[in-house]
C-alpha cells in the first residue's frame, strides 16, 4: 500500500491542485503541510486538494487543512476541497470541517469555487 | 465467529512511523472481536490519536521511548490500554478534553490544538488516564459493545 503520496497539477495560472494518496496521520502530514507552504511562498493562495485517493486521517492531518484555510483566507485565497473518501469524512464532520470548508466534485468547479474568491 | 475473548499486545518505539504498524495491529486484533464495522474506524482513529499524543508531547525530544498497546475485548466491551513512560499529560483534562469545545472558533482561528483529544472523548465511551510520578502513564480507552447494564 502506498504510505504516502502528493502530486501537484496546475488547473489554471493561479489554481494549483494537490492530489494526496494514502495515509494523512501524524507521520505523513508534515509533507502535506510542506507542499502547501510551499505554493504560499510562491503566492499561490487558491489551492484544489484532491481527498479521493486518501485512505485514511487523523487530527493531525485535519489540522493542516485548518491551518492552511486560515492562511489562505488571510492572503486573499481559499481552499477547495475534492471527493474526500468515507474515511476522511467521517472526521471532517466530528471536528465540524465539513460545514467549513468548500467542497468541489469536479476540475472546473473547484477553478470556478476559487476564482469566486473566499 | 468473532472470539469471546480477544486479548494481544503490541510494544512498538515512540516513533511516527510506527503509527500505521499499530493501526494495522488494531485492525487485526478488532477482525477478531465483536465490535460493531461502523465502530473499527473510531476505535481505530482514537487509538491513533492517544499514540501520536504520546510520541509528540510525552516523549518530546526524545526518541528512546517505548509505547505499550494492549487489547481486551468481550462480548460487551472492547478495551484499550496505552502505556508509556513519557511525561504525564491526563487526556481527561487537556486542551480538546471537553466535548462542549468550540471547534468552529478553534478552526476559524486556524488552531490545531487539543483535536487529537477531542477525537479521543467524542468517539469512545470512557477515556481513563492514570500516572504514577516516575512510572508508567496508563490511558484506558473503551468501546461498548453492549451499553452495559
């Protein structure tokens, strides 16, 4: 089983989407957390992150989510987030993420969500 | 047929990379209990979470330590003990221990904190922490199975 894995794809010039497989739990978030503070040092605050391929979460990597979205806000940007598994949703909506977030099925509606600003 | 009585253990260093190995000994351990398919990821989550806590702040800066995961299951509870010798914290007090927790600030505001705990309380019927200054730190998470009578 893949442990971990994150791949980047740009969607449009200021739309970058992070696909994430495998595990996000307290070993794995700090690559996570990485890759997103990486595009905030490029200026890159509108960020798509696909969920389907991750497996399972903890709060640890609940917490890179949140801590993302509020430095997001804060430079302008947002957060979307794409298909997350049962797993994922499972604690996105103990810890209250899901009424949080914004949530997009599809390439063109996360552009479409992020381009409509926070 | 799960088995009337599951009973394992598992000793692994306080490293996160040993994460996924106790998970994978929880899933295995809960395949031979009773507990419930709609309660395997809780269970599976709260453990998670009481390990990370341990390895992140009771054994801060340090990485010889060593964490216990034991298993005790019936047909009525599915009980988990975590034993460390790291700084005591008691999970029932911490940051995140009250359920009433007012996660939408908490997350508007961008703070991690106490989530792993909050997890812990929200998911399992009785969280215990118990610590003996110098010794062993004993958290105790159980699961009904049955609501007891």
């Amino acid at each position: 089983m893949r442990e971990f894995e994150i791949n980047l794809e740009p969607l449009s010039p200021e739309v970058t989407l992070i696909h994430v497989a495998g595990w996000l739990d307290a070993h794995t978030f700090e690559y996570m957390e990485q890759a997103v503070n990486n595009l905030f040092g490029e200026g890159k605050v509108r960020i798509a992150i696909d969920l389907s391929q991750v497996e399972y979460i903890s709060s640890a990597g609940a917490g890179v989510f949140i801590g993302s979205l509020a430095t997001a806000h804060e430079r302008g940007g947002n957060i979307v987030l794409m298909n997350p598994t049962e797993p994922v949703k499972e604690v996105f909506d103990m810890l209250g993420l899901s009424q949080v977030f914004t949530f997009a099925q599809t390439k063109p509606a996360a552009v479409a969500a992020l381009k409509a600003g926070k | 047929m799960p088995e009337a009585h599951v009973s394992d253990r598992i000793e692994v260093d306080a490293k996160t990379q040993n994460l996924a190995k106790v998970r994978e000994f929880l899933h295995g351990a809960i395949k031979r209990s009773s507990l419930p398919a709609t309660d395997v990821n809780k269970v599976v989550l709260a453990v998670d979470e009481a390990v990370a806590n341990i390895i992140q702040h009771g054994y801060a800066g340090r990485d010889d330590g060593k964490i216990e995961v034991q298993i005790d299951a019936d047909h009525a509870r599915f009980t988990i003990k975590v034993l460390d010798s790291g700084l005591s914290y008691d999970t029932a007090k911490g940051a995140g221990a009250n359920a009433d927790l007012d996660l939408k600030a908490h997350i508007n505001a961008g703070s991690k904190r106490g989530l792993g705990l909050f997890i812990m309380r929200k998911v399992m019927d009785e969280v215990h922490y118990s610590s003996r200054e110098g010794q062993q730190n004993t958290l105790t998470l159980v699961k009904y199975i049955k609501p007891p009578a």
